[in-house]
C-alpha cells in the first residue's frame, strides 16, 4: 500500500520525466499495473491512473509528442462585463465581490479575477482611528498655535516632560505586521509563541535636559487608572517636584 503521505502525480503536473518513463514501462510490459508498480520503485510517490497512461499513449500515437497541449481555459470576459464589473465598485467601492456578482448576474471568481488582474484593483482594510468631535479639531488647532507661541520662550521647552510606556514579552513575542520574508515561494515559516506569557510593564519619562525618570517596573500584569495614579502620585511627581516645582508633565 502506498503511503498516504506520498505525493500524487495526478495532484500536480507531471514531468516529462514520468511521462517518458511511464510510455517506456507501457511499451515493455503492455500492463498498467506492472508500469504503476515500476514507477513507485522509481519515483517513490503516487503513480499516475491509468486514465493518464491511456492518454499519454495515445496522444503519443496520434501527435508523436507529450507535451502539455493548450488548454481552452476559461472563455475571456466580455468588455462589456468588465465595464459593468468597473462601474459597479466605481459606484460602491465596499461592495463584496460576492453582492456584486448576485447583482451583475456575473460568478464571483470572475468579478474577483476582473478586479485584480483586468482592472488592477487592490482590497484595501479599513483603518480604525479616533473619533474625533465636531469641536476637537477646532481645540487641535487652537493647541497647535499655543505650543508655538510658548516655544518662543528660552524658558518653555526645559520645563516640558514627556512620557511614554511600554510593554515587553519575556517569551520574545514578534509583530508579524512589521516582519515579511520576501522570495519567490512562500517558505511556510512559522514561529511558536506562548500564548499569555509572562510580561512586563515599563514607565519612563524625558526631559530636554536628558534627565530620565525611570524606568519604572509595574508589579502588576495589566496596568489600570488606578495603578498609574499611584505611580504618578507617589513616585514620579516627587521626583519632578525635588527638581524641579516648574515643569509641564
């Protein structure tokens, strides 16, 4: 019996190799079963059905060759489809290939293939961002002129202090959306993680002096409202008042 694992010959195109062998093993032995037998020992993977033996042979009569011949394919999509394929995401760009098929009485894999390899067109994810009020712009414009009017002043930017947190896996855990591994064939590279490991959370804070607060280690796993009060209260603000009883945090 063959090995499930075994590669089929009939799953992916066969060489020229198998099919000259095949046609010379057919020729000796005038049985299938003995060819097939052959080309396990051989090849060490799934032999071709006898279907494909039959019609190797028989194209090798008839045309002398075993070359793959020219598929028919799928029939071209009419200019006419691809216009309407064009003016309906034209008109609804969220549409799904899907609806728009139903709807245009056209199959979705050909409004799909229409889509990316006809008319170039990419599917783009939406991004989430923050909902902003009618009036926060207004406040970030109002912001942006303040900060600029104050920067004019030696004695404003020493006084700023910025702030930031962080948190670091101890498993070493990746961003897959920054990381890709470019090449000609998808090399299935996968990285186990820990799912939940053990991490930690870390405050700093900058002055323009380079005067660093921190870094301060959260005992906690996840840090709330609660937590980063206390923090604040009695950790770093005791440090900026002892330097400093005129800062902007």
């Amino acid at each position: 019996m063959h090995s499930r694992a075994a590669a089929s010959v009939e799953s992916k195109m066969a060489t020229m190799q198998h099919k000259i062998f095949c046609i010379g093993e057919f020729i000796k032995t005038e049985s299938a079963t003995a060819l097939q037998r052959a080309f396990h020992l051989r090849f060490n993977i799934q032999p071709p059905t006898r279907k494909s033996i039959c019609r190797w042979n028989h194209q090798l009569e008839q045309i002398a060759c075993l070359c793959k011949g020219k598929s028919s394919g799928r029939p071209r999509v009419s200019e006419e489809n691809v216009r309407r394929i064009r003016e309906s995401f034209e008109r609804s760009p969220r549409n799904s290939t899907c609806r728009a098929g139903t709807e245009l009485g056209i199959p979705q894999p050909t409004s799909w293939c229409v889509l990316r390899r006809r008319l170039l067109f990419k599917p783009y994810r939406l991004q989430l961002v923050q909902a902003l009020r009618s009036n926060d712009k207004r406040k970030r414009v109002e912001f942006c002129d303040r900060m600029l009017q104050n920067m004019e002043y030696d004695t404003f930017l020493p006084r700023l202090i910025f702030s930031d947190e962080a948190t670091f896996h101890l498993s070493g855990k990746v961003n897959r959306h920054s990381v890709r591994i470019w090449g000609l064939q998808n090399p299935q590279e996968a990285l186990e993680r820990e799912r939940d490991s053990p991490k930690v959370n870390v405050f700093c804070a900058l002055t323009q002096k380079k005067r660093a607060y921190g870094p301060f280690f959260f005992a906690e796993n996840t840090v709330t409202g609660v937590t980063y009060l206390a923090m604040l209260q009695n950790w770093l603000l005791p440090q900026m008042s002892e330097d400093s009883e005129d800062f902007i945090f």
